[in-house]
C-alpha cells in the first residue's frame, strides 16, 4: 500500500555512454514497482512499425510549436531537424493516477523539468570514473574517436552539474544502480513532505 496516492516523477540522467538506458532497463525488469517509462512527444515521421503513443506521440511541427507556446512541455530539444519533448499533461495524469513516471533524458533536459516541476526526483547516473566511460564509448562501436572525444568534453562539464541533482547514482554495476534507484524511490515516498494526509490521520486519530 503506497503511503500517498500521487505518484514520483523520477528523472534518470547523466553523460552520454553512461548507461542510462541499460539502468532504466533494468530498473524496469523488476517486480516489484509500478513504474511508467514516459513517452515523448516528436515532430519526425513515424517509421513502419511504429505506432502513435507507443514509441512517441508524433505530431506536427505547428502543434509540437503550440506546445512549448502553451507551457505543456516539461523539456524539450531540437535534433536534426526534429523537436523531441516531455508532455506534461501526459506525465500529470500518470503522476496522478499514482505511476512512478520515469524520464531519462539528458541533463540539460533534467534542469528544464527541475524548473518546471521542482518536486521531481532528480537521479544522477555518474560512471565510475573516467576511464571506464571512455571505455564505454569505444566499446559501443558507434561511431568515430571525434565523435567520442567530443561526448568525453561534454561529460566533463555535465560531470559538474552533478550537485544540481537529488541523488547520485555510480553506475559501477548496472544491478547495483537499479538497486539503489528503487531504495531511493521507496525513501522519498516516506518522506514526511510526501504524506502529509498521514501524518494529518495519525495526528487525528492519537488526539
């Protein structure tokens, strides 16, 4: 039985190469959670395969533009072309009907939903240590060692934002992070700023 009925909107971050996807994969493999990956929003053409509100919700430039006009954006970039963004009034209605929503983004996209919903649980996932995410990068095979050292010079600045964040979370071992992700989410609902309606029944029934 959860201690309040309004859901987490839990935002996992950090560096490109650092394993974001394969925490939150993991962290979703789990049981144990009632966690909901959000879906973005995109102005790029679906691809065969894809379904709308599945992979995105894709939608025209003019209404992604409305979008952002309105406010209804938690975060949104442009990438070759084509916007990507957070809705939020898809994440509210998940956070309402009491989902832990999940976001994983970049961190300049983490400082967006930080300023635009300030009650969200901001995750850091940070590798050991430089080496091991040089390391990563080569090891994906993806692309060429230009491209490498310029996502490394990113990291470095992105590695100093860090204490902008809740919680920071080394992605020694992917289990590990998971592990300490759910006992983070499991912590915060506990916090006594999270179940005011409780603690208002508990002071009540011990008058």
């Amino acid at each position: 039985m959860k201690l309040d009925r309004k859901g987490l909107l839990i935002v996992i971050s950090g560096p490109s190469g650092v394993g974001k996807g394969t925490v939150r994969k993991a962290l979703f493999e789990r049981s144990d959670h009632d966690l909901v990956y959000s879906i973005s929003m995109t102005t790029r053409s679906i691809r065969p395969g894809e379904t709308n509100g599945v992979e995105y919700y894709f939608t025209s430039r003019e209404d992604f533009l409305d979008q952002i006009e309105k406010g209804n954006l938690l975060e949104y970039a442009e990438f070759i072309g084509n916007y990507y963004g957070t809705p939020k009034d898809k994440v509210e209605t998940l956070l309402n009907e009491g989902h832990e929503v999940v976001l994983e983004i970049d961190v300049a996209g983490a400082a967006q939903v930080k300023e635009k919903m300030p009650e969200a649980v901001l995750i850091f996932i940070a590798p050991p240590n430089y080496k091991s995410l040089e390391d990563r990068l080569l090891k994906r095979g993806t692309e060429n060692l230009n491209i490498i050292n310029e996502r490394l010079a990113k990291a470095k600045s992105e590695i100093g934002e860090a204490i902008h964040y809740d919680y920071i979370v080394v992605n020694d071992e992917v289990d590990n992070a998971a592990d300490r992700i759910m006992s983070i989410i499991r912590a915060e609902h506990a916090k006594a700023s999270r179940t005011l309606n409780e603690y208002n029944k508990l002071v009540e029934d011990f008058k």
